[in-house]
C-alpha cells in the first residue's frame, strides 16, 4: 500500500471525486494509473482522504491504493496534466484508508477583503471555534457536529483564514468564511455568529450563503505516515505552479489598469 500526496489547480475541474459527464481531479489520476498499467479501473484498496468542491485547490489531497514499488510522485506526473502535481508519498499498511485514517483536514481561504477588521475576524473564530452544531452552516443533515481550531492573520489586503478539524460537512469551510467576512466588514453584528450556532434553523436572508470556491485550498491531511517528498516531483510542480502565479498576477495588472483608466 502506498499514499500519495496530489497538489492541484482546481478551477479546471468540477471537484475531486468522479461524477459522469464533467472533469475531474479523480479521473485524472485514474486515466493516468491505467496509462501506467497500474490499474484498468479502481486500484485494488483505493481511498482519497476527501472530495473537494468544483474550483477548490489542493496542496495535501492523499490518495492510497495497492501500488508497485516502481511507482513514485514523478512516474505518476508523467501521465498526469500540468495541473495535478504528485509530489510526494509514504509507505502504509496494508489495512491503510486514506479516508477514515485521516486525523484532521486543513483547510486556508485567501479572503480579499482590504477593508475588513482583523480584531473582528478574530472575535467571530473564537467564537466558532471548539465543538459546535454547525447545522446552519451545511445544507447536511447529519455529521453537523465538528470540532473547529480557528486562525486568521491579515495579510495585505487579503484575511487568511485556516480551519482544522477530524472532517468538514458540506460547504462548512466557505460558510464560515463567509459569516467571519461579514462580521469582520460590519455587514452583520457579532451576535450573529451566536444566532448561527442556535439550535433554531436559519432560513431566507438570514442563511449564510457560502463565499466563492477558488480561494479555498486544502493544505493539510494528517496521518501517521512519513511522507518522503520526491525532488524531481516538487521541482515539476514548483514550475508549474509559479508558471500558474505569474499568469495569473499579470492578469490581475491588466484587470487594475482597466479598472484604473475608466474611473
């Protein structure tokens, strides 16, 4: 048994786990296993440690399944696209679950808000942080009820927000963010956030409304494995990746001297 740890560009992709008719995460890293002959379908033992939603991105997304000894992060890249980036792995035993063996999930939202107030931001985390019913916060019915750590640091004209915990109900994370933006704006009072996590139902315009997907990523999956990183794999990916920043750092200049000019 072997894990891998996957980096990826979400914004291609309409999220990591297979659905029929769309691109994803999941049928890449299948296409390019059986491109290898390592498997024609679903490796025997295959797990992922979650789904992450349609343009959500990825630096610790954790696949395991029954792998030969010749396979590393950089024969996996060669049959992956540019986008989806092995870049390091670990050996596990064979009863290994990449999904229930997880003992946390790391998530960092990049929030654009320039204006925002970072004691406020703080306050509303502090709030949700420990175990709470986050019923409000996920269309979910079940599973609602997590143990959330909370950070939050300013970081120019951005909030970057982390939350950790064993699992994530639906759209927990974006949600959050979502609540913590609005406070830390002065768009809703801090009370809100106790109305959040009351046992009575949220509906219509008092419902959180979960913040956009692309600036989320998944940074971290716990396990007790010792993840070797490949060199070769890291460097591919590092390419890629800051090919990825330049591209879209110059698009954001073009976008503010359009914006500067027909003002």
């Amino acid at each position: 048994m072997r894990a891998f740890r996957i980096a990826y560009d979400g914004r291609p992709f309409h999220g990591f786990q297979r659905q029929p008719d769309v691109r994803t995460v999941e049928d890449e890293l299948l296409a390019a296993l059986a491109a290898l002959g390592v498997s024609d379908g679903v490796p025997k033992s295959y797990a992922a440690a979650g789904r992450t939603d349609a343009g959500v991105s990825a630096v610790a997304q954790t696949v395991a399944f029954a792998a030969p000894d010749w396979l590393t992060p950089a024969a996996l890249n060669s049959e992956l696209p540019a986008s989806v980036r092995a870049w390091a792995s670990a050996d596990a035993p064979p009863s290994f679950h990449a999904t229930h063996d997880a003992r946390f999930r790391e998530y960092t939202y990049h929030c654009y808000a320039p204006t925002a107030s970072l004691p406020l931001a703080k306050d509303a985390l502090d709030r949700l942080s420990g175990e709470h019913d986050f019923h409000n916060l996920t269309p979910d019915d079940e599973g609602t009820v997590r143990d959330l750590s909370t950070d939050v640091l300013r970081d120019g004209d951005y909030l970057v927000v982390t939350l950790r915990a064993g699992g994530f109900a639906r759209n927990l994370v974006r949600r959050v963010v979502s609540l913590v933006h609005a406070v830390a704006t002065g768009d809703a009072p801090t009370s809100k956030v106790e109305r959040v996590l009351s046992p009575e139902p949220l509906d219509g315009p008092e419902g959180v409304e979960p913040a956009p997907a692309h600036p989320l990523v998944l940074t971290d999956v716990g396990y007790a494995l010792d993840f070797d990183v490949d060199a070769e794999a890291a460097a591919s990916a590092g390419e890629v990746f800051d090919e990825l920043r330049a591209e879209r750092a110059t698009g954001a200049r073009v976008a503010g001297e359009i914006t500067d000019r027909v003002r």
